[in-house]
C-alpha cells in the first residue's frame, strides 16, 4: 500500500481529464468524496440535476458539474468548479487516479507457494500469487496480476494487463485479452449443459468450444462464461458482465 493519496492541482486534473475550470487553479485535493461528506480537501461532482441544492451546499474544495447545472450552483457554492459535458465519466477517471495514487500494483514475480509448470510463458513482469496453480502452455503476458488461489489451465491466454482477482478459474485454451478484468469466484471456460437424451438415458455432449474474449472485458463475482459445444463463446471488447 502506498497510503494516503499525494495532493493535486485542480489545473492538473483538467489538463488530465479535461473540463472547463472555473475558480482557483493551484487548490490542491486528496480525494474524491460524495457531496453530502466532501471536505476541504475533497473534490466532488454533480451527475443528477436533483441534487443541485446539496451541491450548492457542498463543502467540497471544487465540484464537477454540466454546463447545464453549473450557472445555478455557482449561484451560492463557494468552491472552484470543472465544468464538463459528462461528470460523471470525469468522476471515474480521476477516480482511476486516486485509488492508483493509494494502492501499489503488486510486485513482478511468482509466489514460492505457486505451481507453474515449466512450459508455461510468464512475462517477468506479472505477478502470481500464493496456491496459484498455471498449468502446461499457459501464457501469461505483461503486467498480468493473478490473485491468491487461481487457477489457470492448460494453453490458456492471459493478455497484457489482465487481472483476475483471488480464487478465479480460468480453464484450458480459453483466452482473455489485454486489460481484463475477472473478479472472485468467477468460472470461465467450465462445460456448459449439454446431454443427449436416448432411452432416458442422459448422454454428455464434450464441451470442445474455448471462452474467447477481446480486450478491457470486466467480468463479475461469482459469474460463470461457459465453453461452447463445438464453437467458441465469443465476448467482444469492452463488455462488462456485472456480479451473479
């Protein structure tokens, strides 16, 4: 952990985000906080025309608001203010920068407790945690952080970026772009449910399909992305499956 965010200048979080800014240039804030708790070191936004009356009450150092809603505020909020056609982007972007500031990535390297077999490609700089198992032809690319308790199965691709989070089962062949993300308890690449019937009798159908996914993929807790039968389960890039 990198412990409390380093204070920014407003003016560099509009050269970073963009925005209109309208106040004083040098305030400096350490975080992103709601309207209702924001204090004088907090940076807050305005994504609800609803709340423009909290907003206008706001102790925060300087808020993020439209240009529809800006006029209004300004009328009675004291603080600087970043005007911008979507706040609400804006908040999760410079969010992706406080919590970066806070949290170090975890340090390259495989963890003595971890079971990588030896025609697995791991990039030097990833990182593999504690009862990691990665298993023959696995390749793990650049900067990929596997958490505590993963499994990684046999020729599957991990790409540059990717994170998967602890207890995560990724099984053979299936591949995941660059950038993913794949929170705890998710399955990917288990056989989905297929039975041929004869005589009452249930026959399993082999799941040769992979999962095969582009990049920036968010993936949920818990969420199960099945291999085909004979085709592939294609998620294309940029899609976001929320928790299960």
């Amino acid at each position: 952990m990198r412990g409390e965010s380093k204070g920014i200048r407003l003016a560099e979080l509009v050269e970073r985000f963009g925005g209109q800014l309208e106040g004083d240039a040098d305030i400096e804030v350490m975080a992103i906080a709601p309207l209702d708790r924001a204090g004088a070191s907090d940076i807050s936004f305005l994504s609800n025309s609803k709340l423009r009356t909290l907003a206008a009450q706001s102790h925060a150092a300087a808020l993020v608001l439209s240009p529809a809603d800006a006029p209004e505020v300004a009328a009675t909020y004291e603080g600087a203010r970043i005007v911008s056609p979507n706040p609400y982007a804006w908040y999760a972007r410079a969010a992706q920068y406080f919590v970066s500031q806070r949290e170090a990535p975890p340090a390259p390297g495989v963890h003595p407790t971890a079971l990588v077999h030896a025609t697995a490609q791991v990039d030097p700089t990833a990182h593999i945690g504690a009862y990691v198992t990665v298993e023959a032809g696995a390749v793990v690319k650049a900067g990929v952080v596997i958490g505590p308790g993963c499994y990684v199965g046999r020729e599957a691709v991990l790409g540059e970026g990717t994170q998967l989070f602890p207890n995560v089962t990724f099984h053979a062949r299936c591949i995941m772009g660059a950038r993913g993300i794949v929170h705890s308890g998710a399955v990917i690449g288990g056989d989905g449910f297929g039975f041929a019937v004869d005589g009452g009798a249930y026959i399993k159908i082999p799941q040769t399909g992979r999962v095969v996914m582009g990049d920036d993929v968010d993936i949920g807790c818990n969420t199960t992305v099945d291999r085909g039968a004979l085709d592939d389960t294609v998620i294309e890039d940029g899609v976001k499956l929320d928790n299960q």
